[in-house]
C-alpha cells in the first residue's frame, strides 16, 4: 500500500479506492501495487495508478498540453 498517511488518506479510504478501482490502474489498467495519485497544483488525491503511469504523469509535470502532443508525436511516427 502506498503511503497514505502523505496525502491524509486513511487506510480505509485507500482501500475503498483500491476495490472500486478493482485492484487496477486508472489509466493503463494493469493489476498490481498501485499508489496514490494527487494534484501537484490541488494536492488533492484522485485515484490510484501503477508506479508506471503515477511517474509518467509526474514526469510530463500534470500537463494535459503537452501529455497531448507526446500522444500525437506516438500516433504519428509509430510505424
């Protein structure tokens, strides 16, 4: 379980997440250990991903701007 006690979630709240989000990752899906993720602009928690995706985010800094055009940069030079 990730740390909950950082984001002022109970371990009861992270659970419930847990079973709502049916142990899986909110945006790739896979099934394993899954962290907190939250707003570094809010600080408020959203919902549970893998370390994967949760880094992912945090590396394109929350930015839907530019996590857009690295989608369009993927679709159009994938072969």
């Amino acid at each position: 379980m990730s740390n909950h006690k950082k984001y002022n979630l109970s371990a009861e709240q992270y659970f419930y997440l847990f079973e709502i989000q049916k142990g899986r990752c909110a945006i790739c899906d896979r099934e394993g250990d899954l962290v907190i993720d939250h707003s570094h602009f809010t600080g408020e928690v959203r919902k549970l991903l893998c370390r994967q995706c949760n880094l992912a985010l945090g590396l394109f800094g929350d930015n839907p701007r530019v996590m857009r055009k690295a989608v369009h940069y993927i679709e159009d030079t994938d072969i």
